[in-house]
C-alpha cells in the first residue's frame, strides 16, 4: 500500500470511528511507538528512540485529558491512574534508556488494548451510536487529527 493510500485510509477510519474506536486506535498507536523506541535502541538509535518515546507519552497525555472527570468516581481515579502509571514508565525509561520500565508500559499498553478490543466488539461501530450515559462516560473524545 502507497504511503498516501495509507494515510487516506487510516484518515477515513479515524473520521468515521466510534468514540471506543478511537481509543483503540491511540493505545495501538503507542504500543507501535514502544516497540519502535526498542527497535530504535536494538539498532543504536537513540535519538529515534527517544522521538518515539516523547509521542508516546504524547498520546498518553491525550488520553489522559480524554478522561471526564466526575465527582466522586473512583473508577475515572482508578483508570487515571493506569494512564499515569504508563507514562510515568515512558519517562523512565526514555531518561535512563531502561527496557524494564519500557517492558512495563508496553505489558500495561497490551491489557488496555485487550480490553479497548473487548468493548469494540460488542458495542456498535457506528459513530452516530447511541452514547453511553454521562454518569458512566470515562472518556471525551475531542482529538484533532
């Protein structure tokens, strides 16, 4: 596939992918960044590796913002807390180039994406879905592509 055909396609999926769509798709993101951060250390690519790492952390941040925060929900705390477990392990790992913390993010990354494919598959695909109720909403999706 060309470049520009890639680029079309994972641009029509991204504009026509459901709210849980989305995030699958970001964790995907960042789990392709941490295996090309330990790529990119394999082949004695620092500074690739560290580029790859610093948009990691990017989307983890993304991700992190994405989270609604209501009063007094502890699972919004709790999944908070996973995100911030990631890029914590992202910072670490980029600042002493420590494939044991990167090894840790990656383990986290794949449960999320585990779990991110679970829900996909058994709500709708559609993007016009009816939304999930705001007292159990986690998420706002307002990414900009």
């Amino acid at each position: 596939m060309s470049p520009h055909a890639r680029e079309e396609y994972l641009e029509t999926e991204v504009f026509t992918a459901s709210p849980q769509k989305l995030q699958l798709l970001l964790i995907e993101a960042a789990i392709r960044l941490v295996i090309r951060a330990r790529e990119q250390w394999n082949n004695h690519q620092d500074d690739e590796a560290t580029e790859s790492l610093i948009r990691c952390q990017e989307i983890v941040t993304e991700i992190i913002a994405g989270l609604r925060p209501q009063p007094e929900s502890s699972l919004t705390r709790k999944v908070a807390a996973i995100y911030a477990f990631i890029f914590r392990s992202l910072v670490q790992a980029a600042l002493r180039r420590d494939d044991r913390q990167l090894a840790n993010a990656l383990s986290v990354l794949e449960v999320e994406r585990d779990t991110w494919r679970q829900l996909c598959d058994q709500l709708p695909n559609s993007p016009a879905a009816p939304p999930v109720p705001q007292s159990t909403e986690l998420f706002s999706f307002s990414y900009q592509v």
